[in-house]
C-alpha cells in the first residue's frame, strides 16, 4: 500500500516535471502581460512579409475593478502571438477601442479610486501597450455616460468621437476586426 | 405638509436633471431617435473624406412591445454620430439586415397590433432611417420561422434571402461590419 502511493507520488512528480519544462512562456514585445507558449511544432504561421492592421473593440464589465479583465490583458497576448509567430514589430499595427463599462479603466489613479476605493490596475498595461506603439482609443460618449472627465484620461489614451465612429473608420481602414467582451 | 414639500423639491430636482440631460443631446440626422452628446475635445474623429459603407446585423430585442429595442435606436445614434464626427449625409451607406428576435419590428401596424395590441414604436423610426438613405433588409428565413407575412411589413424594409448571405455579401463588398 505504502509502496502504490509512493510510485503514484513519484508518478505524479515526474509529470509535472516534464509539462513544466515543455511549457516555455515567452513575452516577445510585451513584458509584464500576455505570456503565451513558443511551441516547436507549428503548421499555420502568421505571414512575416504581411502588415498586420488589427482593431480591437473592448467592452468588458467591471465586476472585479481590483484586477485587470482578461480581454484588456489579451492585447497583449495578441501583439507577443504575432511577434512569436514572425511578425516585426513594425509590421504590426494595433488600435483598440474602448467603450462601455470598460471606460472607467482609462482614467488617472485618483478618479480611479474614487469610483472603485483601489488602485487603478490597468495604468502599467496601457502603458506597455503605448509605448509598444498600441494606439488606445475611448469612446467620447461612454466618457459621458459613465461620467467622467475627459481631462481625468490618461495620456496614452485619445478621446474619440465615438466607438461606433472608430470602429467603422477602422475597418473601412482595413484593420481586422476583434470584439472581446 | 413636509412630505409634500419633499416630493415637490424632488420632482423639480428630476425635471431639471432631465432638462439639462436632454439638453447636452443633439441629433444632427436622425431627429427623432438615437440622441447623442457633442464630443468637442475629441481628437480621434471619422474621415469626412471617406465613404462610410456599414453594414449591420440587427439580432437583438430587449424591448417590451411598446418601446424601441435598443439594436434599432443605435442605427440612429450611427447616424448622428458619423454626421456629429463630420461625415457629409451622402458619404454614409448603411445596410441592416434584421433578424432573429427584432424581426418583430417590421411588421406593418395592423400586424403588430393583432400580435401585441399596442400600436407600433417603430413606424416614424424606420421612415426616418430610410429618409437618410438607410437599406434596411428583413431575413427571410426569420420571417418565416415567426409566421411573420412578408406581404405584410412596413414598406421601408425588403426582404433578404438571409442575414448570414447579407453580411458576407456586404462585407465581401468592403463594408464595416458590426452586430448590435
């Protein structure tokens, strides 16, 4: 009996082992978000030769403020997928917009705390995301309607319009179209 | 005597909250429908330059039979956005292709009492979306599942074999699409 549990026990070690070392996580352009796997095997590349417009429409809810939403963090999954799959930095070219309740996430530190009591966790991701040449985009209306106050928008982040507006002149553009909720 | 103070004070105090609301509201298109607030400082703005073809799937209803499904006053706030954004009205072609649970909407007023027994909310909507020019399509399989008589619709919305052929048609066509 003792001895099952101890070849179970050691089973169970050496698994674990090998799945940790076949799992190497790599972050290519974005270091602090979005760690994704480099496999050796891989049949459909991204094409190196082309540019990558991509727009991304964010309208994720609020339910835990304390944390980033996974959609917001999945840009960058998105930009470190392309650039482990070949694609230059410089060919790629990242807009996202924000809108609906995932507004309040553009705004400084000090207003973030007034709506919610916690630090506001999406200022290091935005920043990343714009100094990587990600162009962050909210919808003037949702400023509104959330009521907030255009000059308390963080300063990687332009005030637009309107989302439908982007989001229209962005496809028309020929960026390929994501909405993550 | 203090209860009615109150409830008179709280009345002005909604009537001016509802006065200054509406009143940071403009429809540059669309005047009846789909009011939206000037955004001066905006930096990111549409292309007046551009030709704005979008076409959008209209699939939701979350509307009790008396009111408009919000799917459908959005197309109006398109419209007042994109003009409010600078885009000339004839730079703008909008196609909808109306399905799923807001196919209900284009039944003719006859129709709509018989299923609802209220008038129908949508009739000066789809006039004035189709005065700015707006092709508006019903899925004819949607119709078909909801017994909803083709003969019988009002007359701004025509009849698509389908959503799904609308919008791969349009967007193989180099329209924006969206779904609302």
């Amino acid at each position: 009996m003792k001895l099952t549990l101890a070849i179970v026990c050691s089973l169970f070690l050496i698994t674990q082992f090998a799945f940790a070392q076949e799992r190497n996580w790599q972050n290519p352009i974005i270091k602090g978000y979005g760690q994704i796997l480099d496999l050796e095997k891989v049949d459909v590349k991204p094409d190196p030769n082309m540019e990558y417009k991509i727009l991304i429409e964010l309208v994720f809810d609020m339910d835990k403020p304390e944390r980033t939403n996974f959609s917001a963090t999945n840009v960058a999954r998105l930009i470190n997928l392309h650039a482990i799959g070949g694609v230059k930095k410089e060919n790629l070219n990242v807009a996202v917009v924000i809108h609906a309740a995932a507004t309040n996430t553009v705004i400084n530190n000090e207003a973030y705390q007034k709506k919610y009591e916690t630090d506001n966790p999406y200022l290091d991701l935005y920043k990343e995301l714009s100094e990587a040449g990600v162009e962050l985009i909210v919808c003037g209306q949702s400023l509104m309607m959330y009521r907030n106050d255009a000059k308390d928008v963080v300063p990687q982040v332009k005030i637009a319009t309107s989302a439908l507006t982007a989001v229209s002149t962005y496809q028309l553009k020929g960026f390929a179209y994501f909405k993550w909720d | 005597m203090i209860k009615r103070n109150t409830f008179l004070l709280s009345l002005a105090l909604s009537f001016m909250a509802n006065l200054s609301f509406s009143q940071g509201r403009i429809n540059p298109t669309i005047k009846g429908y789909g009011g939206i607030f000037d955004a001066p400082y905006a930096v990111e703005k549409p292309d007046p330059t551009m030709q704005y073809n979008i076409v959008i799937d209209i699939a939701s209803n979350d509307a009790e039979p008396d009111g408009i499904a919000y799917s459908l006053t959005n197309v109006a706030r398109l419209m007042n956005l994109h003009a409010m954004g600078g885009v000339p009205k004839e730079n703008m072609r909008v196609v909808l292709a109306i399905h799923g649970g807001a196919a209900w909407s284009v039944m003719n007023n006859e129709e709509y009492k018989k299923k609802y027994d209220v008038d129908s909310p949508y009739l000066d909507l789809f006039k004035e979306l189709k005065a700015a020019g707006v092709k508006m399509f019903a899925c004819s399989q949607s119709l078909r599942g909801r017994s909803i008589d083709h003969t019988k619709m009002v007359p701004e919305v025509g009849v698509a074999t389908s959503m799904l052929s609308v919008m791969t048609t349009y967007q193989l066509k180099g329209y924006a699409a969206l779904k609302f």
